[in-house]
C-alpha cells in the first residue's frame, strides 16, 4: 500500500549519503516547482506535507555540505510558499 511504501522510503533515506540527500533536495524542489495535480493523484497538499516530513532526513547532509544544504533548502522553502499561494492556501511555513 502506498502508506508503507512511503515509510520504507524514509526508513531508507535515514542512512542514505549526505551526496544523495542533496540529490534527493534537488529532485523535491523540482517536483515542487513543476507540480500539477491530476484528478486522483497527489494534491498540493499532501506534496507540501510529504516536503515538510522529508525536510527533517535532509537535514543529515547540513552537517557534511552546509552552504548546499541551506541554497536547497531555501529554494524549496520557496517553492512550498509559492504552490500554496498558487492553489491559494495561506503560508504552510507560519
């Protein structure tokens, strides 16, 4: 079922490198920045709340690739803003 599949992926990503957590940082911040929700599929919603989960494993590369870590992070702070505002939900970062 898809709840465990997300479980297992942060299981997994728990003790993933900081080189693919940062990877992982780039690949949400474009997800989040080309999102389009689909009838049936993920809402702007549950992306933005699946961001925020995933933004405390991120934080295990601050500590090796600091100034990466806090570019992506900001930029996917923004995107979060900027799809919630786009789908006109107040600010999820408040």
């Amino acid at each position: 079922d898809r709840e465990q599949a997300y479980e297992k992926k942060l299981a997994l990503m728990e003790n993933a490198s900081p080189e693919a957590l940062l990877v992982k940082m780039a690949d949400r911040l474009h997800n989040l920045r080309t999102f389009y929700p689909k009838p049936g599929k993920d809402t702007p919603w549950t992306k933005i709340q699946e961001t925020i989960a995933l933004k405390k494993t991120f934080r295990n590369a601050e500590e090796f690739y600091p100034a990466e870590y806090a570019i992506l992070s900001a930029a996917i702070d923004e995107a979060m803003e900027q799809l919630a505002d786009k789908y006109k939900r107040r600010s999820i970062l408040d």
